[in-house]
C-alpha cells in the first residue's frame, strides 16, 4: 500500500468532500491560468514578444534539427528537459543552452505531481535540475509540471527551490496523431491574436499580454520520439508570425510583473 499512501491525500479524501469543492481542487490542479498551489508565470509580458516553449527532451532524433530552424529565424526558446533524457545526453542539453537557448526543468521522470507526495516532488525535481548542472553547468530557474499538474505543495518545493512555474496560453497537442494540417490549423490562434493586437480599436480593449505556446521536441514514453510534424508546423508558422510582428524571445525575456500573478 506504500503507493496509495503516497498518493495526494487531497486526492483521497476528495470522495469525502463535497463535490464543489473536489473540482475547485481539479481547477487549481490542471488549468493553465489557476495561481491556486503557487504563483505561475502564465502569460508573456509583451503582445509581440512570443515565448517559444519545448517540454519532454533532450532527443537527439529531433532537437538538433529544431535548433537549426530556430536559428534560420533568429528564434530564441526555452527547453524544458527531462533528467532522465539529460543524462544520456549531457552534450545535447549544453548545446541548447550554447546556441542562446534557456533550460528548463521538467522533472526527472515525468510523472503526475498531483499523485506524488512532497519527498517525491522534491526529488524528481531535485534530479532533474542535478542532470541540467552536470551537463551544462547550470541550474534552471523555470520548472513546468508534467502534463500542467499541480498539487497543494509543489509551489512551495519549486520556490525552495529557486524556480518558478510555468504554464502556457495555447497548448496545441503536437503529441496527437493528427496531420500537419491539423497542427498547422491548431497554431493559428497566436497569428489571429498579433494581428488583433496591431489593429486595436475595435470593440473591447485588449489586454496587453502575449502567448507562451507550448511544443515538444521529444516524447516522454520513449526516447527518439517522432516529431517531424513540429518542426514541419514551425517551418510554416514562424516566417508568418515574424511578419505579423511577433519576435520570439526565452521564458526570461517573457517574463516580467505584467505576465506573473
Ligand atoms: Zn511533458
């Protein structure tokens, strides 16, 4: 029974409680814009300035080839790693932070922080950051929880930590088997959004804020993850949205009061 005695106890007990509350706890735990268990960067301080983000590698399949297309377009980004693809890796996850890029923790192993408890939350990000140290000589000051779960406790261990959360704004699904089209059409939302905020006027005014997308260059079930259609879907996306005004800057660079809450 030690896995369900380390499972969430808010978890647990939600079968005893009243079911508004239980999905309040839901809400705080997965949705993109709740500061329930901790403060979350959640948006990009600037309407032109799009925070480019990659969850789930290093993967020596794929992000070789998306540093390149970020350079051909003059793109910064933040890479949010797994320890456990670090370490196989070292040499990969240095070259991301070498070609101007920012580092991220993602956890050790990828699990869902809403079922771990302290200890085990700690750990995995502990790990993770371990990894990062020894193959570039850093430590991250970003973590984003896996699959966006959170628990009651996890904004305290990233603080202790010396991180900070972060969430996104448009989360297209690039995982899913779907076609380059989809993907493409799943984008689209980031160039409506520039093009609205370098027409204002019309209607309600709009708020001063811009997108942090969240991509992925690898596959946390297995290594080498296929994800030849994210790179396809930023071939045809980035050209456009560099002409619509946008410039794509790191989590850092994004970040500022305006976007933290
Ligand atoms: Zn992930």
């Amino acid at each position: 029974m030690a896995k369900y005695q380390s499972m969430n106890p808010w978890l647990i007990a939600a079968p005893a409680v009243a079911a508004g509350f239980a999905s309040f706890t839901a809400y705080g735990a997965v949705h993109a814009r709740a500061q329930l268990f901790g403060p979350t960067l959640v948006y990009s301080n600037q309407p032109d300035k799009l925070a480019l983000t990659f969850d789930d590698g290093p993967n020596p399949a794929i992000t070789p080839k998306l540093l390149d297309l970020l350079d051909r377009h003059q793109a910064k980004a933040t890479f949010f790693l797994i320890g456990k693809y670090v370490r196989p890796f070292p040499a990969l996850a240095k070259e991301i932070a070498a070609r101007g890029h920012l580092l991220g923790n993602h956890t050790d192993s990828h699990p869902n922080l809403f079922f771990c408890g302290p200890a085990e939350t700690r750990d995995e990000l502990r790990r993770c950051t371990d990894a990062i140290h020894q193959a570039a000589w850093l430590e991250p000051r970003w973590f984003r929880p896996p699959f966006g779960f959170r628990s009651p406790w996890l904004g305290e261990i990233v603080a202790r930590q010396r991180m900070q959360t972060v969430m996104w704004t448009l989360i297209p699904g690039d995982w899913r088997a779907k076609s380059l089209d989809w993907l493409i059409a799943r984008m689209q939302p980031i160039a409506d959004h520039a093009r609205k905020q370098a027409s204002p006027g019309t209607g309600a005014r709009t708020p001063l804020r811009g997108e942090i997308l969240c991509l992925h260059d690898g596959d946390f079930r297995q290594p080498g993850g296929d994800r030849t259609r994210t790179l396809a879907a930023l071939e045809f996306w980035l050209p456009r949205w560099r002409d619509a005004g946008l410039e794509f800057v790191t989590i850092t660079q994004a970040a500022g009061k305006a976007g933290e809450a």
